[in-house]
C-alpha cells in the first residue's frame, strides 16, 4: 500500500486515511494505494464499517495535475480504466463506507466521495467537478455516480459550469447527507450502528440496491429476490428469527 494512504481498525470500524499534504492529490499511488485498502477492508473480518477521512484540513483536492500534464493520449487511453477501477474499488467494499470531508473534495476527490455510501461535511467544505476548467470531464465515476445521486441535470450544471458547491447547497441538493463541526466524529456515529449488526444482510442490502440501480425494475426484482433467499443460509438470520419469537435482541455475528 502507499505511503500516504493507512488503514487503522478501531472497534470494528476501519479508517482509510489519506495523507499526502498539503491537498491531498490523487496521484497514482494513492490511486493505487486506496485500490489496496479497499482489498484490506473487504477481506478483513473484523472490519465491520469504513470510514474515507483525508484529515483536518482537506478532503482531496483533486487529481495530481503535475502528473497528469506530461500524459499522452495514448498513456491516458493505458491508465484511465486502472483510474476507474481504484475509485470502483471503494464503491465495491461490501460494507458501509462513508466519507468524513474537510475542506475541499474536488474533481478526483469528488468522485472519491461519491464512491461512498454516505458524505459528511463540515460548514466550510466545497465539492465539484472542476474538470471542465482543463477542457476534461470527470474520469473517474464523476458523470455516473454524481447524475444518479442529485439526478441529471444537477450534475449537468455542475459539471458543465466546473463551480464549487458550498456545503449547505451540497446538502440541498443531496450532495452531502449532513453538514457538522466534526464529520469524522459524525461518521463514525454514523457507521457504529452497523458493528454489530448482521453483516451478510448488510453487505446484500448494499448489493442489492447499488447493482439494482444499473437493470431495469424487473431484473432489480430477480436480483434481490436472490440475495434474499441466500440469506436463509446464514447463521445471522437463524438468530434474527429466533431472537425475534422469543422476543431477546440478536447476537449477531456476522455469519
């Protein structure tokens, strides 16, 4: 993993850190060093809920545009999809992820956001896709995950426009889903209700509604028909029943 990305597991909450002052740009390592926790948060049991945090200051301000301006076409055609792919790692963690942000989350560090489940902001952040300033689009999720979290042509005006969004209209529009002092506190908050639930309900609850989102209304039907008859399987919905004729609270154990 990169330097300047860390993996710390506290009470069964996982925190990928980014950490490459002063803004935090997504080069390529980091790129592949957030692929690399994402493969550390899902393959680790113990891991129940992530958090993506960038730090006091800063979220991710971006792309690293040093590096990225002494790329070809023909490097961008080799490296774009390995791009995508860092970010859908993220948004593929069967688990909940949400992403504590500070200051600015912009361009790549937008898209970084909306690979997760949830956003939290303090007062004072701004988020966008400022790509159209270079004469790009978003190349990382931006155009997809953005339209279909604040729809069409939302992600139209912010995209075209490449305009910062403050956080109390990042809130109205759906952007963020709280505006606090402290988002890291306010994520693990947020997430902590989910420790010690029934983690495979969880994660088919996730599959569920994120690949849903990509078929038509009666395929979505077939595939959670399917993750819910899975289900039967685990030992957590054995105890859920149980728990429930005779009237106790679950214990869960992820199994």
């Amino acid at each position: 993993m990169s330097s300047e990305v860390s993996v710390k597991v506290d009470g069964g909450i996982a925190t990928i850190r980014l950490d490459r002052p002063p803004m935090n740009a997504l080069n390529v390592a980091v790129q592949e060093g957030l692929r690399a926790a994402a493969q550390e948060v899902t393959a680790d049991p113990a891991v129940r809920a992530v958090i993506v945090y960038g730090g006091e200051k800063v979220f991710a301000a971006g792309a690293d545009i040093k590096e990225m301006a002494g790329m070809s076409y023909v490097d961008m055609v080799a490296r774009a999809p390995a791009l995508t792919s860092a970010f859908d790692a993220i948004a593929r963690i069967p688990k909940p992820v949400v992403a504590a942000v500070t200051g600015y989350a912009l361009g790549g560090g937008c898209e970084l956001a909306l690979a997760c489940d949830w956003r939290v902001a303090t007062p004072d952040a701004k988020l966008g896709q400022p790509e159209i300033n270079l004469g790009l689009i978003p190349g990382a999720g931006g155009t997809q995950r953005l339209a279909r979290l604040v729809g069409p042509a939302r992600a139209k005006d912010l995209i075209f426009s490449g305009r910062l969004v403050p956080a109390d209209e990042a809130l109205r529009i759906g952007l963020v889903d709280a505006v606090v002092p402290d988002p890291y506190a306010a994520a693990r908050d947020l997430v902590s209700r989910y420790v010690d639930g029934p983690a495979a309900a969880i994660r088919a609850a996730k599959a569920a509604i994120d690949g849903g989102l990509s078929m038509d209304l009666a395929s979505g039907l077939t595939w959670e028909s399917q993750l819910f008859a899975a289900l039967f399987a685990t030992e957590d919905r054995r105890e859920g029943m149980a728990a429930f004729v005779e009237k106790r609270p679950p214990r869960f154990t992820g199994r």
